[in-house]
C-alpha cells in the first residue's frame, strides 16, 4: 500500500531522490543563487493531546493518531510545505473522523455542534488556499471522507454516475471505463484530489476548454447539512428558480458535507489529435489562442506556455512560447479541426507540427511530476508558488507586467506564466513565481509576495481565483470582490444551515 507524505505531495516513494534533487538544484541555480542547502525531510513532531474526546457511539470513527493528525493539519500550498519540512505543525486537528455513512457525517456534526467543535471537511486535502487548515483557537475535528468513496451506480442510458465524495479523481475513471465513459474532469491534483473537494471547490479541470469548471459535469448532489439532507433532483436541466446545486457548488464546506454527486459522463475519445505551435513571441500566442477560442472551433485543449514555461514544462529551449492544442471526440475524426486551428495559429506567427494521437505527451507527465519537483524545490530553499487569475482580454497585459513587479526584484525573482484555460471573453493566467526563500521567514516573505501579487491581480481586473478557490489565504481580495447583497444572503444560508456555525469556520465568510 502506497504510503501519502505528511508534509508534501502524494506519495513517499514518487519524491525525487537524492540524485534528483542534487541535479534540480544544479538547474536551478543557473536560474537562482541558492544557499546549497537541502531541508532533510522532518518526522512528524509530538503534537499537543486532543482536548476532546468523541462519545463511544462515535470513537470507532474516530482517531488521535498524531502522523494522522498532522497530515491533516494543512492543505499543500507552499506555506503549508515549508511550515511541516521546518517541523511545524500549527493548529493540528484535536481528532481525525471518517465517517462510513451519511448516518455518521450527521452524527458527527450533531456532536460537534453540541461540544463547540469545529468541522473542517477533508477530501484529499490538497486545498491551496488554507481551506483544511482551521486556524481558530479551540478543538477541531477534519472530517476526512475518504470511506464514502467509490463509483456506487453507472447509468449509461442517461451518462450519468454516482460518486462518493472521497473518490479520488483515478478511481472515478476506474470506476467508469469498463462502461466506456469518462468524466474527462483532470486538475493537476487529479491523483490526490476527491469529487467532493472537487465540488466544494469548483475545481477546474485540464484538456477542458469547454466544460472547464466541474459545475457543468454536476446533475445532482447529495449534501449532509447539521440541519438535514439536501438531495437534488436528477435532471438535465432546469428553470425551477435559483438552483439548488449551485448553493453548493464552492461553498467550501460552509453550508454542509458533500457525501455523493451524480456527474455527467460521456463516451471515452476514439478520435484525438494534437499539435505543439511554436511562436517566437507570447504574445502572438496568445492572440492566436484568442482567435481560435473565438472561432467556434472548441478544442479540448488550448494552453499557451511561455518560453520559460515551456523549457520547464515541456523541456523546449528553443527560447518560443508553445501552444498546446488538443482535440477530441467519441464520435467522428478530428484531424480537420486540429488543420483549421494550426492554420489560425500560422496566420499568427506559429510553426509546428502535429503531435500525433492524444492530447497528452511527455508534457503531461511532466505537469503531474510538477508538484513533486514543487516539493524539491522547497527543500533546496526556493520559495516556489503559484497564483492564477482569470481577465478579460484587453486586461491581460497590464495585469502580467504589474504581476511581474510585484512579485520582487527582477533580478532574483522568476516569473513565469502560462494560460491554463482561455474562453471567448478572456483567459485565465497561472503565474508561477520562483525566488531563494529567506531560510526561517518563508512563510512571512510569502505572505507579502502573495499580498503585492493579488493586489496587482484586482487592480487590473482579474479574479482572485479563477479555480484555487478562497479558502482562508484568498479572504481578503474575496471580501471585496463578491457584491454586498450576495454576502448577506451567503451569510443567512450559513446561519440557516448550520446555526451553531460548526463548519469551516474562516472560509469564504465570517
Ligand atoms: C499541485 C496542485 C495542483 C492543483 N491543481 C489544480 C487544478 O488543476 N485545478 C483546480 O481546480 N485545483 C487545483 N488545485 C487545488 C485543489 O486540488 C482543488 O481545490 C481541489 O478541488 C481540492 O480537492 P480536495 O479533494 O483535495 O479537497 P480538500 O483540499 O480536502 O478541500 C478543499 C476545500 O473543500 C472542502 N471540502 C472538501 N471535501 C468536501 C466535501 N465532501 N464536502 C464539503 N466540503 C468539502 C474543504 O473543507 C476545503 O475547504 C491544485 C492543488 C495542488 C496542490
């Protein structure tokens, strides 16, 4: 059985060895000046005793076990990273739960509710926004839905599947392919990420220009509140007033605990093709991404990488930027569409060939690698994060410089972007920011990086999040972005659901 790390990404035996490490820091120090030093990866420190006890009714779902508890003290942002390799377990949950029924998930909310307890609901706990991570002062309980997982019923004659809310992204496809179908819904945290987290996040998937966000694949959804259960009903669509889903969808486990959804699947790609453009400059990528997001076309794919992206991504050195496009379809062949949009690309400056079948390659590897090499990273003392955004067009350069300023001194500061999603109206920048870490103040430097940062993100027009979600860390842009009256009507459906105010308290509201 695989073992997951307590303080990085995914599992033990995937982190880069010794010999990796030692030639990522070689790479990285023609970029950065790094001090040599490589962080040994910590034992999990003694945590405080849990301050409650659960009723017995209740203890065989729960634990105290401390490497238990500390691997869900934190999500996997860089500051919870370089918080638990420094040994650093801030707030840890006073008890882990996992509840095997909905039964359960209502009980443990009734108790906790009793007690003043908080719940942080946990899927896969990849959440970088400080989602997981309950930062008030008395006891917590993450409420981690691991064993209500599982593709539980496939209807094929309607596409459409049960899952339970702690499925991770692999055994939903598992659970799907020998009925020909797929969610096709693949964030970069797929391996390590849950359906549930996925819908209380509205995560954003890749290789999904179209259906990006998981909202459009959700039909129905099963939520346990502390005041009962609210069950949607199956339909493909509906006018029936504002949608129930959608109350749900990115509450972040405010209003209540999602424990199954019924998502919409399709028929597996038979047909697929793919190209890798070169341009000699971004920007004539990205007015050749605009134009084809614009023209109807519908690719499964369309990202743009810049130069530096692309050399670590993707491994080109070449100094271009790199248009990725896929195009995908169970039904007929899709060469011609993938022709038509190579040719909008010539017409923009780009050269390239076809990659052949599949809308993956060696750069996709590379993308679930990504957070692996994330974790090198900080222990070779590089402050590495992420920041995306989503803009309107005409905003896009303006924002990219004033992000690039406000990310530190040019000179020991890398900025690299790459547009993850584009739509008609607009893409959605992610930023990779790289700079030596402070050794002992990471978490302090990071925090003003990441102010300067999405300062200059809501200065020129872009979201806080086009799918990072809110969280705690996004509070403050969030606060000012969503409109006064919907912040009071979001505030009166926590007190109606969940009165005693026992869920996730800090996120999204309060
Ligand atoms: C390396 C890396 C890559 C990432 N790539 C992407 C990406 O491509 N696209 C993207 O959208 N995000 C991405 N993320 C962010 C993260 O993976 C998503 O937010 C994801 O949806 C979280 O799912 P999870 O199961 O890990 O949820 P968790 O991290 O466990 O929880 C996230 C939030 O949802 C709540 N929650 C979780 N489960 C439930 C439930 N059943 N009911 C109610 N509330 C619940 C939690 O309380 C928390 O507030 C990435 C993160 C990392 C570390």
């Amino acid at each position: 059985m695989p073992v997951r790390s307590w303080w990085g990404w995914g599992r033990v035996d995937r982190a880069l060895d010794d010999g990796q490490l030692r030639a990522l820091g070689e790479q990285v120090g023609l970029l950065l000046p790094l001090d040599g030093a490589v962080t040994p990866v910590p034992d999990v420190p003694p945590l405080p005793p849990p301050r409650i006890r659960p009723p017995a009714s209740l203890a065989s779902l729960v634990t105290d076990d401390d490497r238990d508890r500390a691997g869900h003290a934190y999500g996997k942002a860089y500051r919870d990273v370089v918080r638990a390799l420094a040994g650093r377990v801030d707030h840890p949950p006073d008890l882990v739960a996992r509840p095997d029924t909905d039964a359960a998930v209502a009980a443990l909310l009734d108790w906790a509710g009793d007690t003043g307890t908080a719940v942080v609901p946990y899927g896969g706990g990849s959440s970088v926004v400080g989602g997981v991570e309950y930062r008030g002062t008395g006891p917590w309980l993450s409420l981690d839905l691991g064993r209500l997982a599982g593709v539980s019923e496939v209807d094929p004659v309607n596409h459409a599947a049960r899952v339970g809310a702690g499925t991770f992204g692999p055994a939903v496809e598992a659970g799907l392919r020998p009925h020909d179908l797929t969610l096709r819904h693949f964030p970069q945290s797929f391996e390590f990420s849950t359906v549930g987290g996925w819908v209380a996040t509205r995560a954003g998937g890749h290789f999904a220009t179209g259906p990006t966000h998981i909202d459009d694949l959700v039909q129905a959804l099963r939520v346990v509140t502390p005041i009962g259960v609210n069950e949607t009903l199956r339909v493909p669509a509906s006018g029936a007033g504002p949608a129930p889903d959608r109350l749900f969808l990115g509450s972040e486990g405010i209003l209540g605990v999602i424990t199954a959804a019924w998502l919409r699947v399709r028929r597996r790609p038979r047909f697929t093709a793919a190209a890798a453009i070169r341009f000699e400059h971004d920007a004539d990528g990205r007015a050749a991404a605009r134009a084809i997001v614009q023209s109807g076309l519908q690719p499964a794919n369309c990202r743009l990488l810049d130069p530096l992206e692309a050399a670590i991504q993707a491994g080109v050195t070449d100094g271009g930027a790199r248009l990725l496009l896929g195009f995908e379809s169970a039904d007929v062949p899709v060469d011609p569409l993938l022709a038509r949009a190579v040719d909008i690309s010539r017409a923009h400056g780009g050269t390239g060939e076809t990659t052949g079948g599949g809308t993956g390659g060696a750069w996709r590897e590379a993308f679930l690698r990504a957070p692996y090499v994330r974790d090198a990273l900080v222990r070779l003392g590089v402050m590495v994060e992420t920041v995306e955004t989503a803009c309107a067009w005409d905003r896009f350069d303006d924002l990219r410089d004033a992000v690039v300023d406000a990310a530190g001194p040019r000179g020991s500061t890398v900025v690299t972007y790459r547009l993850t999603h584009v739509y008609p109206d607009g893409p959605a920048p992610y930023f990779t920011i790289l700079a030596p870490a402070p050794r002992g103040a990471e978490v302090d430097r990071w925090d003003e990086v990441k102010r300067a940062v999405n300062d200059a993100i809501a200065a020129h027009g872009g979201t806080v999040t086009h799918h990072h979600a809110v969280g705690r860390d996004h509070r403050r842009w969030y606060d000012t972005e969503r409109p006064e009256p919907f912040h009071a009507a979001l505030r009166a459906a926590k007190a109606a659901l969940d009165p005693r105010g026992v869920l996730n308290p800090g996120v999204l509201i309060g």
